[in-house]
C-alpha cells in the first residue's frame, strides 16, 4: 500500500517515533531506526486501519442512503385505484 506524505508529516511522524521510543523505552533511536520503524507501520499495519476505515465509511454511507430512501418513499403520493 503505498501511503503519500509530505516531507514535513514524515518528519512529524519520525520525531513521534523517536520520542515514543525515549519516553516508553529509554532508548535513543536514530532518526534511520524511527523511518524504518514508520516503514513498517506503513506496509504492515497501515493497510488494517485503511480497511477499516473505508468500512466505517461504508457503513455511514449505508445509513445515509437508507435514510434517503425513507424520505423519498415519505414523499410517494397514493395512487387511487378506480
């Protein structure tokens, strides 16, 4: 999956990890251990939240058309059978 940031949210991101890792774990890593880390997350674990997400989506998006159907059919006007 590829995921498009820009150089300035990488930077964020590397940061967080490297201040994660000294704040959690007393370690220091390099910003090089930080990217690879945010590598990983990107190729492994980022797709599972993708998914999700789109399936959140999905589901609002379910609800939402549901409900325009209710309101459309509210709208229907009797047909008198002679």
């Amino acid at each position: 999956m590829f995921i498009r940031l820009t150089k300035e949210q990488q930077e964020t991101i590397i940061a967080d990890i490297q201040r994660f890792f000294y704040n959690n774990r007393d370690e220091d890593i390099t910003e090089f251990e930080a990217e690879r880390i945010l590598d990983f997350i990107k190729e492994n674990i980022a797709p599972h939240i993708y998914n999700a997400a789109i399936s959140d989506a999905k589901y609002v998006v379910e609800r939402q058309y549901a409900s325009i159907e209710d309101e459309l059919a509210a709208l229907e006007r009797p047909i008198k059978i002679k």
